[in-house]
C-alpha cells in the first residue's frame, strides 16, 4: 500500500503541476504578446510524459476517487487550452496567408516578373 501512496501523490503533483500550466496558458495565450507557447507546451508535454510513467502500473481500480475527480477537472481544462491553441494556430495561418498576399502583391506591381524577365533573355 505504501508504494501506490507514494505514487498516488507523485500522480496528483504532477497533475497540481499540469493544472498551473494550463492555467497559466489558459489565461495568456491570444492575450500576452510575450508568453512563450513554445515553453509552455514542452512544460506540458514533460507533466504529461511523466503521468504517462508513473500511471504505467497502475489500474482503473487503483484510482483514488480524488485522483479521478482531479483527472476529470484536468481533462476539462486540457479541453479548453486545445480549443485556445487551435485558435490561435488559426489565427497565425490568417496573418501568414495575408502577409503572403501582400507580398505577392507587391510582386506584382506591372513590372516583369524575374520568371518573364529570364525568358525574355533569351
């Protein structure tokens, strides 16, 4: 018993710990200009490699309920941040393809492009 103690508090750390990251990505992401998505991901993705290792052993019916209702609350706060991650993907792909519009519209300001000007050399 002692061993799956142990390692249902090491389980529910790591989940304290995943929550303040999204949490904390929650409340930034789309909003502060200076939050590191990058970081913020690899923090999550370690919490979430980590449960993965110590839940290995475990079973369903070794669950704590505590450990399952704080599973269940992460697992809705894991669903809002893949809905604010995936928006902000979207919006990113917006300002690429209008940037990329506007390059080529300065590409195309009447002048030859480089791909008629090489074929008229000829």
């Amino acid at each position: 018993m002692e061993i799956q103690a142990s390692g249902d508090v090491r389980i529910r750390s790591i989940l304290g710990r995943l929550e303040m990251i999204l949490d904390n990505e929650n409340a930034r992401i789309g909003v502060d200009p200076t939050f590191d998505l990058k970081a913020s991901n690899l923090r999550k993705s370690r919490c979430l490699y980590e449960l993965t290792m110590l839940s290995r052993k475990e079973t369903p019916a070794d669950a704590t309920p505590s450990y399952v209702s704080q599973a269940k609350h992460i697992r809705n706060k894991l669903a809002a941040n893949s809905e604010k991650v995936e928006a902000h993907l979207d919006a990113c792909r917006s300002v690429v393809e209008l940037l990329k519009a506007a390059a080529q519209d300065a590409d195309a300001d009447g002048i030859y492009s480089e791909e008629q000007f090489r074929y008229g050399a000829m």
